[in-house]
C-alpha cells in the first residue's frame, strides 16, 4: 500500500508522524487528571492556570523555538522540546504545593512551544507547494491520535494505580518519542553552531508579520479549545461520565477522518472555503455543548467540535506556510504558534474565571466559544487578495 504513496512520503516523513503520535499523547494523557489532582493540593481556584500557564510559556518561546529552527536545524528543536516533556512529567510527583504545580505547569509549556514548531518546519522542508495540505493533514492525523489514545490511556492509568504512575507512563512516552527523532535526517541545509547569540531577539524576529491573517483566525477558533480543556472534566463529571478523558478521546478521533479530506480540500478548492467550514463547525459546537443536558448530547457536541478542529489544523498549517517566505517558514510557523497558545491560554482563563467552580456557568462558559468562533467565520468574508495568494518556494 505504502509503495502507491508518492515518493516525498518516506520513511522519514513517516518516523516523524510517529513520534508526533507519542509526543502528543505524552502531555495530553495527563490533562484530563490536573484539575482534580489541583484540587486535592488545595488549588481548586486556579484550575483556569492549569492550561494558560501552560500555554504562555509555549507562546513565550516561539519565537525562540522560531529562530532556532530556522538556524539550528528542525531536529534540535523538536528533541528540546521532548526532553522538557519527560523532565517535567518525573517531576510531578515530586510537588506538594500548589506553587510548585503552578510552576511545572509553567515550565512543561516550553515542550509544545518548541517541537511541534520543529516538526511543521520539517514536513514543510520535504513536502512540495500542491501537497501541504495533504501532508498537514496526515502529520496532524497521527497527533490527533496521540491527543485521543493519551486522555483515554490516562484515565484508565489513574483509575486503577493513581495518579503518579500516570505521571511516570507520561514521562516513558515522552522518550520514546526523543528516540525515534534520533534516527530523522536533518532536512535544514545551512546549519549553524548554537551560539548565545541565537537566544537573542531582535523586534523583526518575534513576529512574522506575513502570516498575521492565519494567526488571528487561528486565535479565535482555539479560544474554544482553552475552555474545552478546562471546563470539560468538571461538565464531565458533572454529567455521570466518569472517564474524564472520554470527550476528548471522542472529539479527537472524530477529528481524525476528516483531516486528510480536508487538507486535499484546502490544496484544491484553496484555504479559505476549508476554513468557512471549520469555523461555522466550530461555533455550532459550542452552542451544542452550552446546552448539553445529558451525556449523549455532549458527546455529540464533542464529535461536531472533532470535526472543525479537524478542519482547521492542517489548513492554517498549509495557509500560513503558502504566506510565508522559505528562509522564515520557521518563524512564519512560530507566529502561528504564538496565536495558537495566547488563544488556548486566554480561553482557558477566561473559561475558569468564567465559571467559577460554580455550576449554573456552564452555558454562559461555552456561549464564549461560540462567539470567537463567529468572529473568525465573519472575517473570513473581509480577507484582501494578498492574504489568500500564496508565496511560490524557489
């Protein structure tokens, strides 16, 4: 079957979709558990920090994470990111008090804020103009993997030996992940030693300024995915579902057909129709699940949340890597980045603030969602022509 694919899907390319698999499921196996684990230390009014600490310091180090693979080489970046990954994950176990929670949370941003900059840098490298959409969707398809198999997994890890062997489950997939990276050909052809002078900023470098359209469409459609991770496990267990990781096991596998589907759509009808879809899915999603009464509804609203994440993820991949020059695709893709984690991280405080550990909140919480999901619908019906062409790679 493998040998039909074209010849830019190789080995490596196939490698790196699998630790993606094992990264993503590394962080995300654990997410389902924090809100309840907080609260046993006593921090059940900081479960909105729980995901936007987390998310700052992803954002925080885009830019560098932007730079270095840009200079450095994708690799390098991809396998920093891992290791803070399984340091992090030893350390939970360690910590009694809620500042030291807060603080890992802080510190274990910097595993996403720099391998999967790495990664879309990489494919971007190997995969021609008329198929980042395809190969967005296949990469992002084995994540999306990891982001249903880790909630699942982890639950079942803590409801039958606890929470700290879910911490050390999470710490040995996150080395799986460094290990299979270590045998990736480095697709960055003119490397530079890492120096201190690569950790120095200047203003130009933070921000791409071509790809700033993706990024704010992308800010308002995540804003939704902060209050999922945050909100979900209390709305969860408030509706008798005792998996806390069962509606982000369904809305990531319903994520999963689609994307390949929608990345062909997005290399042939273009971006922005693909994006119409997604956002319009999005807010439908959040209205869906601010009325969900019973389990069954909220997992529906979980499956149509699925499929406009699905949607959205290779196409922004593929639309800002269309705008962006090939000398800065890694800090084109950084600048999405930046969006991705200050829209999670905002939705995710807002959500907590928002509800408040208080149950009637529920609807009001999730009408957020639906009106940032609106907003990029809106927008995307006012982009000038520049936003929409393409730049040709040389």
């Amino acid at each position: 079957m493998l040998s039909k694919l074209p010849s830019f899907y190789t080995v490596n390319f196939f490698t790196l979709c699998l630790s993606s698999f094992l990264f993503f499921a590394s962080f995300n196996m654990i997410i389902p558990e924090l809100p309840s684990y907080l609260s046993s230390l006593g921090g059940e009014d900081y479960k909105g920090l729980i995901i936007s600490l987390f998310t700052l310091t992803a954002g925080l180090s885009r830019p560098f994470s932007g730079k270095l693979a840009d200079k450095v080489g994708r690799i390098p970046v991809m396998i920093f990111g891992a290791v803070i990954c399984f340091l992090v994950s030893l350390l939970y176990p360690m910590i009694t008090s809620v500042a030291g929670f807060l603080l890992l949370r802080f510190v274990h941003g910097f595993s996403t804020g720099f391998t999967p900059t790495g990664t879309s840098a990489f494919v971007a490298d190997i995969i021609p103009f008329n198929k980042r959409g395809e190969a967005m969707g296949i990469q992002s398809l084995f994540g999306s993997l990891g982001m249903a198999a880790g909630p699942a997994l982890g639950g079942y890890i803590a409801a039958e030996w606890g929470i700290n062997p879910l911490f050390y489950a999470s710490a040995f997939t996150a080395i799986l992940s460094i290990v299979i990276l270590l045998r990736l050909k480095e697709t960055l052809v003119e490397r530079e030693k890492l120096s201190i002078e690569h950790f120095k900023l200047n203003r130009h470098e933070i921000i791409e300024k071509r790809v700033l359209t993706p990024s704010l469409v992308l800010f308002l459609t995540v804003f939704s995915f902060g209050i999922v991770l945050t909100i979900i496990p209390d709305y969860s267990e408030y509706l008798g579902i005792k998996n806390k990781g069962l509606f982000f096991a369904v809305f990531t596998l319903a994520s999963l057909g689609i994307r390949i589907i929608a990345g062909k759509a997005s290399d042939k009808y273009g971006r922005i129709p693909v994006m119409k879809a997604a956002t319009f899915s999005m807010a439908i999603s959040m209205l869906l699940i601010a009325f969900a009464e019973t389990k069954g509804m909220l997992l529906f609203g979980g499956v149509i949340f699925g499929a406009s994440v699905g949607m959205n993820s290779p196409t922004i991949s593929a639309w800002t890597i269309d705008l962006s020059l090939d000398e800065f695709r890694g800090r084109a893709l950084a600048t999405m980045y930046i969006a991705l984690e200050a829209g999670i991280g905002i939705g995710a405080l807002a959500s907590g603030f928002v509800f408040n550990n208080n149950l009637e909140n529920f609807f009001l919480v999730f009408s957020l969602g639906t009106i940032t999901s609106f907003l990029a619908f809106i927008y995307l019906f006012t982009l000038p022509k520049q936003q929409i062409t393409p730049v040709k790679s040389k």
